[in-house]
C-alpha cells in the first residue's frame, strides 16, 4: 500500500516542481502587484480629493475673508481724516496696524493653501499615471503569464493522467488524507519512520500509542507536521 502512494508522491513531486515554477514566474508576481496598487488606489484617490475639497473651502473661506477685510480697511481710510484728537488719532493708528497684521496673516493662509492645492495636484497626477502604468503592468504580465501557463498545461495533464492510473491500486481514505495535506501545502509528505522514537522531519516525539496506530494501520500522521510516517 505504501509503495504505491510513493510511487504517486514521486509522480507527484513533478507536478509540485510545475506548480512551484508557475507561483514563481515573475510576470505572475508582477500582475499581482500591479493588481494590489489598482485595488487600493481607489482609495488613494478619495484621500486626495476629500482633502482638496478641504483644502478648496478653507481657500473660498480665506479669500472671502481677506475681501471682506480689504473693504473694512478701505472704509476706514475713507473716514480717518474725520478724526483730529490725539487719543483718537493714537487709536485709529493702533486699529490700522491691526488690520494690517490681519490681513498679512490672512495673505500668509492664502498662500500657504496655494501651495497646499499645488501638492495636491501634483499627487494626484502622480497617481493617475502610475495607475496607467499598472493597468498597462495587469494587462501585458496577465497576458505573458497565461501563455506559460498554457504552455505547461500538457505537461500537466500528462503527469494527472499518471496520477489517476497509480490511484486506482491505493486505498482511498489513504488518498484522502495524501491530498488534503498536499492542499494545506505540506510536500513532501510520506517519511519512513526509524523506530527512534522522533518524526524524521520535525523531530518532535511520537506518542507509544501512534507507535502502536503505526503498526496497526501502517501509517500515522505526526501530530506537529502533519508528514504521513510509515514503516
Ligand atoms: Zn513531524
């Protein structure tokens, strides 16, 4: 019983050498990149532009505001002559300045959310063209990746037709438990067990009594691994 699902394992360790060279192709981990930049750029971009509309408004907000100031100051000048008294000129002076010094803040604002805008956009542009150029990345890789897929589809199918013949003489819980290890990505899987009392792969100890299953079944799986021991 054993022989035969080594002789499968052995068959099998082509299709695990394909299977291997295909997860390891570049083009396919190119796609893959580019597909996680095009999944997550979306929101990349709503972070911009929930940004720049914030940006936008304080600019609204700030511009309005120094138009407003503008007009007070020029209402003001048009009434200072009005006043002659010392006290009264001494305050139109400090009320003047203040009003300067507001509006030179307010310009320092504006300017600084120019520049902010100015990012923005830039950032932006950025994006956009770095999302072309993994869409473009998806497209060609995607492509180059399916030809060579294609291309070991033969060899594939040749080695599953192996597999299916040397099935038919194993028994079938026993083929059971060989693929569900091979789907949870343990390879290899059977290991020939020594009697020294350790998996011969993780080295963890072996209970008597799948000592005693081994005997009894001709196969135990180790509990720390998961590798099908055999005698
Ligand atoms: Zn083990």
């Amino acid at each position: 019983m054993m022989e035969k699902l080594l002789e499968y394992q052995s068959v099998d360790a082509e299709l695990k050498a394909i299977e291997q060279e295909l997860s390891a192709n570049e083009d396919r981990k190119k796609g893959i990149a580019a597909k996680k930049f095009l999944d997550g750029v979306n929101d990349s971009l709503a972070e911009l532009d929930a940004k720049a509309a914030e940006f936008d408004s304080a600019y609204t907000k700030y511009t309005q505001a120094y138009a407003k100031l503008c007009e007070v100051q020029q209402e003001f000048e048009g009434t200072a002559g009005d006043y002659s008294g010392e006290d009264e000129i001494v305050f139109i002076k400090k009320k003047a300045q203040e009003l300067m010094d507001e509006l030179k803040a307010l310009e320092k604002q504006i300017v600084r959310l120019q520049e902010e805008i100015l990012s923005i956009t830039e950032q932006y542009n950025g994006l956009k063209k770095k999302t072309l150029a993994a869409q473009k990345q998806f497209k060609e890789c995607g492509q180059k990746y399916m030809e060579f897929k294609e291309s070991k589809a033969e060899a594939k199918n040749k080695i599953a037709e192996k597999l299916a013949e040397l099935e038919k003489d194993i028994p079938e819980e026993l083929m059971e438990v060989y693929k569900k290890k091979r789907a949870d990505k343990i390879y290899p899987i059977l290991y020939e067990y020594n009697g020294s009392g350790f998996c011969p792969y993780c080295r963890t100890e072996i209970p008597r009594l799948s000592e005693s299953n081994m005997a009894k079944n001709g196969y135990v799986s180790c509990d720390n691994c998961g590798r099908i021991l055999y005698k």
